[in-house]
C-alpha cells in the first residue's frame, strides 16, 4: 500500500521495536494527527488464543468511561418491554415486525436488544444479524429483562467486542480530541474488560501483542 509524505513522516518517530507506555503512545498519536477530521483511536491485541477452540472464545463487553465518540442508535425488540424501552430513550422500539423490517434489509441501528421471549423468533435472520455482529447474546447482555439498564449503558459507552477468526481483537476506544487521560482510562477499562472473560483453556500469555493508532496513523506498540 502506498502511504502518504505524513504517514511516513510519523512513522519515522515512532521507534519500531520500541513497545511504548500508553501514556507516551497516545501522545505520539494526538500530536501527530494526520487529517483534518476528528479520527478514531484503535486499540489492536493479538492474542494466544486458538479461534477454532470454543473454550478459549473472547467475547464479552465493557462500558468505556468517556463513550467511543460515537453516538450508538439502539433498537429494542420486544413483546413485554416496550414502555421500558422507551423510556430508557431507545431509538427504535418493535415487537416481531421488526424482523420483518430485517428482512427486507432495513436494519437502521447500531445495537440490537432483545428480551428473552423474542430470541427464538430472532432465529429466523440469525444468518442476516450474525455477520454484522448485531445478533442478541446473553453474554454481552444484550438479551435481557433488564431493558432499561442494558439501553442506558449502551447510551453511556457501552461496548461489545470478541475476537476475530485469527484470534485477534480490534476496538475503537474513542477519538483523537479525547484528551490523554481519557484515552488512557478507556484503554486500561478496554484491557481489564478482555482480561477478565480469558478462557480457562488458553495457554501462556494471553495478550501476545498490542498496538494502538488511530484511523490514519500508523501503529504504536504499546506495553500490557
């Protein structure tokens, strides 16, 4: 890939087998901001783990202090939680027509609750919700009684993230205009999040690699 006169005039700041503090990797990235638009700030982590193994899945979630930067709109899909839904301050609130309105592929939302009655009947877009990481699950608590609570805390900075199918894990912690400490208290928030749902059956050291940059930056290592 062919990368531009600023893109390489940052990376030849940054040492390349020097793994940086996290303090001293963000400001690497906020004071060497490479475009006019208020970026995003990725945190990357290779992991020990073997993908194909059920026992070793990352999947969880974890509410960033300072939010991502990105307003989430939140759908509700239930038959006995609607008013709760609402009020909570839900962008979109529907009972089975919502799987209809799936589809015919309008999925206008970021994040998918479901209460528990409705999980089987969400079985029928499974195939259309799965790849787009927008399907109900227990274990980030998006499928619930507790509508309100799940709603508010998406709204505050709630995050979901697993691994991918190499055993990798990618997560936008906020934007570049965060200022350092925020960035720092989101980063350490997202690491004790993955640290904590680690699979009995992974082995040696969990978290292999981690890296930090942000949407037109290049890569800082940063020590765990």
């Amino acid at each position: 890939m062919k990368r531009g006169k600023k893109y390489k005039s940052v990376s030849e700041k940054i040492e390349k087998d020097k793994v940086y503090p996290i303090e001293d990797a963000i400001k690497i990235i906020k004071e060497n901001k490479i475009s006019k638009f208020d970026e995003s700030v990725e945190v990357h982590l290779n992991t020990s783990i073997d993908p194909k193994k059920g026992d070793q899945q990352i999947r969880g979630s974890v509410v960033l202090p300072h939010g991502t930067g990105k307003a989430k709109k939140v759908a509700v899909i239930t038959g006995t939680k609607e008013k709760e839904a609402k009020e909570a301050k839900a962008d979109l609130v529907k009972g089975e027509d919502l799987i209809e309105d799936i589809k015919k592929g309008k999925i206008n939302f970021d994040v998918l609750v479901a209460t528990p009655e409705m999980m089987p009947k969400l079985a029928q877009v499974a195939r259309i919700l799965g790849p787009k990481g927008l399907m109900p699950n227990p274990k980030t608590d998006t499928v619930t009684e507790k509508v309100r609570e799940a709603v508010e805390m998406i709204k505050k900075g709630k995050a979901d993230f697993k691994n991918d199918n190499t055993g990798n894990v990618h997560q936008v912690i906020g934007k570049i205009s965060f200022t350092e400490e925020q960035l720092k208290e989101n980063f350490n928030s997202f690491i004790e999040a993955i640290e904590s749902v680690k699979g009995e059956g992974v082995k040696g050291k969990f978290i292999s690699k981690a890296v930090i940059c942000s949407t037109m930056s290049p890569a800082v290592k940063v020590k765990i």
